[in-house]
C-alpha cells in the first residue's frame, strides 16, 4: 500500500490524497459501501463500480459465521467469491461479538461467544481474526480490538484499551499475508489522555495507517469531533485516518474537516431499507402519504439514475407494496449521495474552497 497527500486544505485539517494498491486507487476522502455479507445489499458490483465506489468493506464475523472462510479461500479469496476485482477492506469481526453482550465472554486470551445464527460456541483470538482476514485475502486487515460501550467508566475504558494494545501486538505477530496490510485501532472512549495513550502505544509499531474505534456508538458529535480532535496532531501525517462506523453526511463534512480520510457505515443501505433517503436539504422519508402524488425526484439536485429515472411517488407506490425493487433504488441513490459528497469534498480542497463548501453544506442540509 502507498499513500501520498496530494493537497492540504488552507483553513481546516483536511486534505486530499490518493491510496495505491495492485488492485486500484482509493482517492481520499472516501465513503467505503458495507458489504457486510460479501455483497452490499441490493446492489451488484457492477452498480457499484457505476456509482464510482473504489473501495467497499466486508465483515469478518459474518463470513466466519457462513459460509465460511475456507470455503472463502477455496473460491481464491472475498474478491474472487463476490467478484468484486478493486481494494476491500475486512473488520475483525471484533464489533459484531461485542454486540452479542449476552452470549459473549472476554478474557485476556480473546472472546467466547454463541453465534448469532445456531448459538453454537465459537472464540475470536487476535491470531484467529488474522487467520479468517487472511483466507479472505482482503487488502486490509484490522487489529482485532474490544469496542467498549459508551457511557462508560474510566476504570473499564483504561482495561479495555490496553487490552486492545496487547492485542494488537499479537495481531502484528499473527498476520502472514504480504499482499495485506494492518490496521490498528485506536480506542480509549471518550477519555481524552486515553485516547492519546492508546495512539502512543500504537505509534510503537510500524503500521501503514489508523483506524479511529469506539466512536459513533451514541456519544453526541461534539464529543466525537474532541476525540478527533485530541488525536489528529500527533498521528503520522503520511499515513491514512479511517473513522470507523460513520456515515452521516454532516458528519463526513467535520470529520473530513478535522483530518480523516476513510469511512465506512451500513446507514446508506438500512436508511434505504425504510425508505428514507438523502437530499440536499437534509434526510426525506419517503414513505410518507406526502409523497403519494409527488412527481419529482427524490433529490432534484441529484444526477444519479434513479433521479434521472423515477419519482418519489413511484418509489413510495412500490416501498407500500413490498416491492424489492425499492429498497434497490432507495439504497443505490444513498450510496451515490454518500460517494458524490466526497467527491465534491475533494474537489474543494483541490479548488481551495473547502471552508466555503463546508458552510454552504450546513446551511443547506437540515433534517427534514
């Protein structure tokens, strides 16, 4: 992996860049599409590639769980098995056992857990989310690492995030992929001196980039914008920031603003599951009995094909009627608005203008 900063904006810590892998380029800032099941839901590579995605995620835990990462291997790796031929991203399958709170124990060696599926028992060891990352053959890889809840107390959040550092250690030790690059991930909630401690640990190791864990898990976006914050000066400067778990368009925006370059969240897809979408002017539920005889598109400042294509009053006729094909157009043109923003983003700070794209962005994007 190769990342070069292109362009630093003038009057925020954003900046433009460009990650390099065999199987393509990642310019940044970059939305990363959740495919979570090796497939983004509703949508085929090939729409996703029409959308301009560069880069899309795969989660470890539910490929562990079926079919399976030998089965995986087999196929010749996650891209392979999806046929999706440009970079991919695998998590550690670390937040999806945690979220089990019940049928979960920690220990220092790693996690017991029942499966979501069959409630048959399994453990998840750093070694092991290496080894499961690596029969998947993703470009990157990431730390397995313990997301702790948020509110929580000092005492927990300090145990937790050491415990992640150690882990880490034997994640380094554990991976035998060259062509796959770690990531580490910087925990400490929403503890200031924390944070900085467990980005210090981190620093120790000679790793090609940062991920931003414990964040957006119901903290207000101020305190998320602190920790950033906290952090941002004493990250390596040359190696890409992913801030994990976002995708809330203004929250792109401050991220964006506050120096990070990756991005990830399965809201663009569930929004469009329940029939909201976004517009320009901020979130619209489409399924309401307003839009019933609204022959306009879902976002009339939107050139992608569903906006080009079809009208809010033909979208809620088929989200009313259980029709699939709704879910589809809803969750294409969330993804497109999601890509489209960073797009535009990096373009302003090529331009010089990103302070002004910024504040025209907050004044118009307002829940509706």
């Amino acid at each position: 992996m190769k990342f070069e900063i292109l362009k630093q904006a003038k009057s925020a810590k954003a900046r433009l860049g460009r990650i390099e892998f065999e199987r393509g380029i990642i310019d940044t800032p970059q939305f990363m599409p959740v495919g979570t099941q090796a497939t983004v839901k509703s949508l085929e590579p090939r729409e996703l590639e029409e959308l301009g995605a560069q880069i899309i995620l795969a989660n470890t835990y539910h490929l562990w769980m079926r079919p399976g990462p030998d089965l995986i291997a087999e196929a010749g790796g996650v891209h392979q098995f999806q046929n999706w031929q440009h970079p991919i991203l695998t998590d550690s399958g670390g937040f999806q056992v945690f979220s089990l709170a019940e049928q979960r124990k920690i220990t220092e060696e790693g996690v017991h857990f029942r499966s979501h599926l069959d409630g048959s028992k399994h453990f998840l060891s750093p070694e092991k989310a290496m080894e499961i990352q690596g029969a998947l053959a993703s470009d990157i890889a990431m730390q397995l690492d313990e997301c702790a809840p948020y509110p929580a107390e000092r005492k927990y959040i300090e145990s937790s995030m050491r415990l992640s550092a150690r882990w880490l250690e034997r994640c380094i030790q554990a991976k035998r992929r060259s062509d796959q690059v770690l990531f580490p991930i910087i925990q400490g909630g929403m503890y200031p001196d924390l944070r900085l401690e467990s980005l210090r640990l981190i620093n120790q190791h000679d790793l090609p980039g940062y991920g931003i864990g414990g964040l957006s898990v119901g903290e207000p976006a101020k305190l998320m914008y602190e920790m950033i914050e906290t952090i941002e000066s004493e990250m390596y400067p040359e190696k890409p920031r992913y801030l994990m778990g976002v995708g809330a368009p203004e929250q792109l925006v401050e991220a964006v603003a506050r120096g990070v370059d990756l991005f990830d969240c399965v809201l663009p897809t569930r929004l469009g599951r329940h029939g909201q979408v976004y517009t320009r002017k901020g979130r619209l539920t489409v399924r309401n009995a307003s839009f019933s005889r609204d022959f306009t598109p879902l976002d009339p400042d939107c050139s992608c094909h569903v906006c080009k294509t079809y009208t809010r009053a033909y979208i809620r006729h088929l989200i009313k009627a259980g029709e699939i094909l709704a879910l589809k157009l809803c969750s294409y043109h969330n993804i497109y608005f999601l890509l489209n923003l960073m797009r535009e983003i990096r373009t302003a700070i090529a331009e010089d203008r990103f302070s002004e794209f910024r504040a025209e962005f907050h004044r118009n994007y307002k829940r509706l």
